[in-house]
C-alpha cells in the first residue's frame, strides 16, 4: 500500500528555491520513502546506515561527495557530521558558479535523519541560510483516507465551504471507528504492512532508546527513561506536573525536563504552552503535552484493544490527543509553525479552552468532546473576553456528522474535517 503524502506538494514548491531540503522527523514516519518519491528519479540516494559509507563519510568527506557527487539523497545524515561542512564548501563554490553566471542554484541535495538532536545542531551549525528545514510525522487522517489535506482553519466560513466540498465523499467516522484509528495510529510501514503490533511497537521503542536517546542519557538511566516513557503516555493531554513525574520515576526535576525536551525534539511529544497575557504569565504556568502518534501511545499504556480504549479511563484524553494531533500535523504537512500560535487555556474557575489559535487579529477558541451533542445551547468562550482580542466563533469537535450550530456563537464540527 502507497499512501499519497500532504508534504509531497510542499517539496515540490521549495525544490527550485534551495541548494539544500533537511528532512526532519521521527523514526518510521516515511521520511526517506516520500524523498526517494518526490526526487528519486532526479537523484540518486546513499544511505549512511552502510558502514563503508558512514566509515568514508566520516574519515573522507570530501572523497565521500567526490564519489557520490550531486545531485543525491543523503539518508542518515546525523551519522557523519563531518560531511555537512564539506557540503557547505561545495554549496557556496556552486553558488558563487552560479552568480558570475547569472544562474539559479539548483536542488543539490536533500538530507534526511531521524536522531534530531544531532541532525538539528550540526545543520544549524553548517547549513544555517543554506537549507531549507521541513518536518514530518507519521500519517495524518486524510493520508489515511487518501484524499487532498490542508491546513486546518477554525474559521467557520472556512469550515463551511470544506463541509460543502466533502460531506458527499464517504468521510465520516463512527466513534467506535475513530477510536479503531486512534488505537492503531499511523505509523507507515505498520499500517501498509498490517505487521503485528505487540513487535512493531516493541522494536520500535527499542530502537528509538538505543539510536536516538543513548548518546544523551547516561547509560545506566535506559531502564529509568523507559519507565518515563510509559509514564508520560499514560499523561498525554494533561499539564505537567515536574514534582510528580520525578517522585514516581526516582529522577531529579532537572532530569524530567530534560527527558521531556527528548521527546518533543524526537518529535514523539509536542507541548501546548497556556494561554496568558504576556510571556511572563506562560512561564509560571505548566506546559500540556500530547502524543503525536496515538497508536505508539495506546500501545505504551498497554491498551490491548480500541474497544477497552474507548470504554476506559483514558478515552476523553486520546480522544483529544488526536484531535489536537490532527490539527498539528496539518500544520506540519503545510510547512507552517504552530509553535508559536498554538495554546491551551485553565483558569482557576475551571474554565478552559483545549486548543487556542492565536492570530494576529483575533483568536479562534476550540474544544473537544469524544461524544454528540456534548455541550449545552448556553456553551460559550466568554471567559476570554477579558484578554481585548476578538474572539471568532468558537468550535467544539466532537463525532458528530454534520456541521451544526451549538448558539449564535458556536459550532460542532466534526472531527474528521481536521485536515481535510
């Protein structure tokens, strides 16, 4: 099974624009396979998983591009840092070329890796200006569907054009089915290859602690951040509490955050900031972390089924932990930052907003509920009056059908139009 990636139409876009494309990702989430898609017929790859290419790249660089001179895919590139410097010598030579010539510098290498904390600090070390940077994540909804993606826009004319567009093409989900999809997640090779899951997961988390953690954590903590793992998927959707997770992990605080830095860097996790006046604000305020991946989540909270899932305890948190993913990854496969827009919002009176999209003019409020008709005709986002910034109207997803009015104010949207 081939999946049509949303990201695709983003390669395409920037490949005339850089000398250089990073890949960035985490491991298993189709970075080298949607590459070799996108430029493999224009470009030859090289993997430095090969020893002897991992072995000339570190010792040779220079010899190393020499024999696999561009253009050409570099997969696994954070395992030969000494090559990004040589790649910036023979970028800035072919610029210069190019300039006397009144050329266009063309696309002369694409560079995949899945260990972020390496890749990110050699390329902003060697490549800063020269490389374009984009992410990946494992399968969003539509990729799944396969129809087109897009950015996910809260506004409710927006949402009504898309609902016209889509309400006649089969999309809706039961809730029985969307948890049936959360349980799996959408780790590629998994989902193509209906492999077992108990050995996906399992060889997965191995190999993610033994490639990517290892080098960054002390070597007798491996049973320790393991343990973290599985503790911090049992959280997702939850504010971090740093006392709570060291007190029943045994590490100090310093170590949760660090740890918890790994995983948002390996982009296993992201973090929603609160939703404040000022910088100040946020600050004294905890972070909320979600899962990208429901199903290496379910997995590490050892749900055994998608039916105990949706009955259990944890159903309204990965029910949320996959909206929010979803809207996340819409952003991711668009090329566009949600850092910076995206955040949660918890008063003291218990009000609060799962997801605030912050725009530069106003601000769209969003809820998320696993049922039908979960909120009352008096719901509303009033309590964010008080912040000055116009409020658009608000939206409340849950698994409904239809794209229906709550009051004046407010909408359901169905969850399966994120993305769409």
């Amino acid at each position: 099974m081939e999946f049509i990636r949303t990201i695709e139409k983003k390669f395409n876009e920037i490949k005339n624009e850089y000398a250089v494309i990073t890949i960035y990702g985490a491991r298993q989430v189709g970075k080298t396979t949607t590459a070799g898609k996108v430029f493999g017929k224009e470009m030859a790859v090289v993997s430095l998983d090969d020893l002897e290419n991992r072995t000339l790249a570190n010792k040779n660089p220079k010899l190393f591009l020499e024999s696999h001179p561009w253009p050409i895919i570099i997969d696994e590139i954070q395992k030969a840092s000494p090559l990004l410097d040589a790649i910036k010598i023979v970028v800035d030579n072919e610029k210069n070329k190019c300039l006397q010539n009144n050329a266009k510098v063309p696309l002369m290498y694409v560079l995949t890796g899945s260990n972020q904390f390496e890749l990110q600090n050699m390329v902003s070390e060697s490549l800063a200006g020269r490389t374009a940077i984009l992410n990946m994540s494992s399968l969003a909804n539509n990729e799944l569907e396969g129809v087109e993606g897009n950015i996910f826009n809260p506004d409710l004319d927006c949402l009504k054009a898309k609902y016209t567009q889509v309400k006649d093409k089969n999309l809706y989900r039961t809730r029985k089915e969307i948890f049936e999809r959360i349980f799996k997640g959408g780790m590629p090779e998994y989902i193509a290859k209906n492999l077992n899951r108990d050995t996906f997961f399992s060889s997965y988390i191995a190999t993610y602690i033994e490639k990517d953690v290892k080098k960054i954590i002390n070597v007798d903590k491996e049973g320790d951040f393991l343990r973290f793992l599985n503790y911090m998927a049992l959280r997702t959707a939850q504010q971090i509490n740093y006392d709570d997770i060291s007190r029943n992990i045994g590490i100090d605080v310093r170590t949760v955050k660090k740890w918890i830095s790994i995983l948002v860097t390996s982009g296993i996790a992201v973090l929603l900031e609160p939703y404040a006046k000022n910088m100040s604000d946020r600050i004294t305020k905890a972070s909320k972390l979600y899962f990208i991946d429901t199903g290496l989540c379910a997995y590490l909270c050892k749900w055994p089924s998608a039916e105990m899932l949706e009955n259990g305890v944890m159903n309204g948190a990965f029910y949320e932990t996959y909206a929010v993913s979803e809207i996340i990854k819409s952003y991711i496969n668009a090329g566009a930052d949600y850092k910076r827009s995206f955040y949660y919002y918890r008063d003291k009176d218990k009000k609060e907003a799962d997801l605030i999209i912050d725009y530069v003019d106003h601000i769209s409020p969003i809820e998320i509920k696993k049922g039908i008709n979960p909120v009352s005709s008096s719901f509303n986002f009033n309590f964010l009056k008080k912040y000055g910034k116009p409020i658009s109207k608000g939206i409340v997803i849950d698994s409904r059908e239809d794209l229906f009015p709550i009051n004046f104010d407010n909408w359901y949207c169905p969850i399966y139009m994120i993305g769409i």
